[in-house]
C-alpha cells in the first residue's frame, strides 16, 4: 500500500519535472515549491494522563521564529490522540520564518510556555519532498511536563544532573516523582516537599515563590524567573495544578 503510493508520487514528480523541463520554466517552478513552504509528517506516540484544555493550555506543534515566542503556525493535538499509540501529523506550508517546529505547551494566545522537543529546520531548507520526523515516546501529560519542562531544564543541574544531589534530592528522570511525592523535607523539619493535591502547602511550591527566599540555605526564588522569562507566571500556575492534581 505505502510503496504503490511512494510510486504513483514519484511518477506524478517525474511527471511535473518533464512538463517543467518541456516548457523552460524550470525556476518559476522551482520559485512557487520554496514559498509554499515545507512539509513535515510528524510521527510520536504521545501519552498523557491530564486534559490539557482544561487547564487553559494546549499541546500542539508549532512553529517558531527566532524573533517571538508567541508560534507563526501550530496545530493542536487532540487528547484522543495522546492514548500512547503511534499518531501521525502531517504539517504543510512551514515558511522559511519558521526556525524549529516544537512539541509544546502553548495557552490560547499561542505563546510557548514550555517546550517538550525541538526540531530545528535549519538543516531541511529548501526541500520539496515530505521530511519525516519521529519525535518518539513523549509523556505530555503534566507529570511529563514536570519533568522534561521544568526538573530537566530548571533543577537538575543541582539535584542529580552530575552526581551532586543538593538537600539529598534528586529531580532526575525516574527518581523525582519518588523522591517529591509525600516525603518529609531533608532540610527543613515539619515540613513536606510535594503534599499531594495541595500545592500550597508543599515546600517545593513555598521556596519557588516569594516569601520562600529564607526557607532553605538556597535561595530558589530565582530559579524559574531566569529559566523562564516570558511564561514565568503560567510555568507557576502549572506547577500549581500538577501538584493539585496529584
Ligand atoms: C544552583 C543549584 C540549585 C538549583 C538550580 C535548584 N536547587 Fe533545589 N536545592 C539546592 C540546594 C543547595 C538545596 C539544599 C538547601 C539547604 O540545604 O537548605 C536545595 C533544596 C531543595 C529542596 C528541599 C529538599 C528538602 O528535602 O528539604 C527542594 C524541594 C528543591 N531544592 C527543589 C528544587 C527545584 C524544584 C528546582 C528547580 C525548579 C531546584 N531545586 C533547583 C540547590 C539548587
């Protein structure tokens, strides 16, 4: 099935390449295939737990330019689609403005919140084909973007990235949910990092917000804000509705 349509659209090329070639117009040809742009069939298995429009957010992909961080183009990816099964998304019409195609979060203004995986396209420039991408086995849900979003870009560094895990915490893959989740604080008695279903009351919450400079011998109230500049307040809201939903 797949190699006979393979072959009527190489045909069908072949064909347009000839008619192309019979009437000399081969650049005016070669000019209207680069401004409609790229084609990108993506393929994942994405799974997630959460119904991200309920939260005022969506997964989509979606293309960004340098410049912005609000996306040129992006596509929503429904939830049924999310159920850990191969999906596929094919996305056309990618303009040269567009840098990277990214897994993200974005809200309903499309501004990039946090990014699951990037694709930049610096390297497909000017094909005409189909470009396939596998983006993999991805977690959307909000503990996947917990941890690929927010402990792989923002924390790991210092809690189990290179061997040092600061307050004997570490925030790596695997590890974090177990090590957060209704455990009692190392550093600070009485109190619990990840309270679950109540982010208010969870020490992970209180020392990335202000008031929480003194809480530790680590000042964490930064953390975020130089992580994430441009969605710092809806990184924060996330963080809230993870640990609510837990
Ligand atoms: C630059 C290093 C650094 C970064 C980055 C960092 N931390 Fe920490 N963190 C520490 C240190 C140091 C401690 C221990 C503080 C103490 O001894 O009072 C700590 C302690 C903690 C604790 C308390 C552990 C306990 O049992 O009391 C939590 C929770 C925590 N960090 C979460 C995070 C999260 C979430 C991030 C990312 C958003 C993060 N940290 C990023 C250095 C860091």
């Amino acid at each position: 099935m797949r190699k006979s349509s393979i072959f009527a659209i190489s045909i069908f090329l072949l064909a347009l390449c000839l008619t192309a070639c019979d009437s000399g117009d081969i650049e005016e040809h070669g000019y209207s295939t680069a401004s409609g742009g790229l084609t990108l069939r993506f393929r994942a298995q994405l799974s997630s737990q959460d119904d991200w429009e309920e939260t005022g957010y969506g997964i989509v992909l979606a293309g960004f330019s340098d410049q912005s961080s609000y996306a040129v183009l992006q596509r929503p990816i429904p939830l049924a689609s999310m159920n850990g099964e191969e999906m596929e998304m094919v996305v056309s019409n990618v303009s040269n403005s567009i840098s990277t195609m990214e897994l993200a979060v974005t809200n309903t203004l499309r501004k990039r919140i946090v990014t699951f995986r990037t694709v930049s396209l610096e390297a497909y420039k000017g094909r005409v084909d189909t470009i396939d991408i596998d983006l993999g086995r991805i977690d959307v849900g909000l503990s996947g973007f917990m941890q690929q979003g927010i402990f792989n870009q923002a924390c790991i560094q210092c809690h189990g990235g290179n061997g040092r895990k600061a307050g004997t915490l570490d925030l790596t893959d695997g590890m974090a949910l177990q090590q957060l989740i209704d455990v009692p604080s190392s550093q600070k008695p009485g109190y619990t990092r990840i309270v679950s279903g109540d982010a208010e009351g969870s020490l992970l919450r209180m020392i990335l917000h202000e008031g929480g400079e003194n809480l530790l011998n680590y000042n964490h109230t930064e953390v975020l804000s130089s992580q994430f500049k441009e969605s710092l307040e809806d990184v924060k809201n996330l963080i809230d509705e993870w640990i609510n939903s837990l």
